[in-house]
C-alpha cells in the first residue's frame, strides 16, 4: 500500500473484503440448499417440469382465458420453417 493510505482504511478495506466473501459464500450455500433441499432440509422431489416451477400458471379460475389464434397455410409454413432452422443450431 502507499505510504498515504492510512491505517483505519487499511482496516475499513480489510473488513469489507471479509464481508463481501461472507455474503458470497453465503449466496451460494442457499442457491445451492434451494436447489437439493426443502425449508426443512429434506431433499426435494425432483420433477421433469422444474424449469419454471416459480411462475405461476397464467389460465385457470384465477387467470385470463387462453387465447387461440388461426394460422393460415403460409403462415404455418413460415412457422414450421423457422422452427427446423432454429432446431438444426441446437
């Protein structure tokens, strides 16, 4: 350190670098407990539709109705055709 840093920020630097460790290691025990582990610290049952299990469902009693639009031929082509080339980078 330069010699005008003074002793209180060397200490005041310290401190808030140990902080900053604490609170990541800390972030990352809990994402990683979510993930493996209920509140209770049972493992959680692994389900095959996980990916959005935090969103809630849009439809139903609670929600608007569905919507349905009809595509036309060349629509639906369009449609098919920019899924296969969206489906052949995977």
């Amino acid at each position: 350190m330069p010699p005008s840093v003074s002793i209180l920020q060397q200490i005041g630097l310290g401190v808030l670098l140990v902080v900053v460790v604490l609170w990541t290691v800390g972030l990352v025990r809990l994402t990683r407990r979510d993930e493996h582990e209920d509140a209770a610290g049972r493992p959680a049952p692994r389900r095959s539709r996980d990916l959005l299990g935090s969103v809630p469902r849009q439809t139903g009693p609670g929600g608007p109705a569905s919507e349905n639009v009809e595509l036309s031929a060349a629509e639906r082509e369009a449609f098919e055709g920019l899924v296969r080339q969206l489906t052949s980078r995977s």
